[in-house]
C-alpha cells in the first residue's frame, strides 16, 4: 500500500511530524530498523531530539543509533544532549554515541566529564563504555 521497499522510509519520515505523540514515536523506531535504507531521514530524525515527550526523543536517538555509522551526521546533536536535563536522554545519547566508534571522537571530553562527576551511577558507567567503544579499547 506504501509502494516499493524504497518509498517505505520516505512514507514513514512523514509521520515524524505527526500531530499525535505516539506516531512520532513510531515514525523514529520503524526508521531506526530499517537501517542503512533510512540513514537518509537522519535530519529529520534529529529534530526530535527537541521533543518534548521524553518518549518520542528517545525513540529518536534509539533511531539514529541503529541507523549508525551511516547516521554520523547526527554525532554533534547527541553531543548537545550529553548536557540534557533529563539523565535518561544523557544515557541514551551516550550509548548512540558509543554506536558510532572512532566517528565519535569528539564526544570523548564530554563523557569523560560524565564519567567522572554525572550525578547517576548508570549514567557514569554508560559513559565509561562509551569511551572504551570510542577508543576502541
């Protein structure tokens, strides 16, 4: 109903501006697995990062690191949310970035800043792994 394979990220990128919450969140997760055939709606992921609705901004960033590398574009906004307020959205964007390997280099003072001094435990200890996939160590 949605045409070929091809048409299926363009017809699902343009719920990511749906009214309703939950077709958002929707939206970034069947994009997410689709995969590499998606890694072309990565701006229009990224934009839900600002959401609101810590469900739809995770379902986001969730997207974004299943669609890595192919998604590195995305690596200087997950950098920006490493100083969310939210701990859940600093824990996730830490594990997308840790996705991306070396391609995430420039994330390493920031999480190890996390690493060290974030105020949760869950969140010092993503970040540690984090680096160690960045470092490749």
């Amino acid at each position: 109903a949605i045409g070929p394979r091809e048409g299926v990220p363009a017809a699902i990128s343009r719920c990511l501006d749906d009214e309703v919450v939950e077709m958002r969140q929707r939206a970034a997760n069947s994009l997410g697995k689709l995969g590499p055939d998606a890694a072309w709606t990565t701006p229009s992921i990224v934009k839900l990062f600002n959401e609101e609705n810590q469900s739809v901004r995770s379902a986001a960033i969730s997207a974004i690191a299943d669609l890595a590398p192919a998604s590195k574009q995305a690596i200087p906004a997950l950098i920006q949310l490493l100083s969310h307020n939210e701990p859940q959205t600093r824990r996730a964007a830490i594990n997308a970035l840790a996705k991306f390997g070396n391609e995430a280099a420039s994330a390493l003072d920031t999480l190890k800043n996390i690493a060290e001094n974030d105020a949760f435990d869950y969140n010092r200890l993503a970040a540690q792994k984090a680096i160690e996939a960045i470092e490749g160590t």
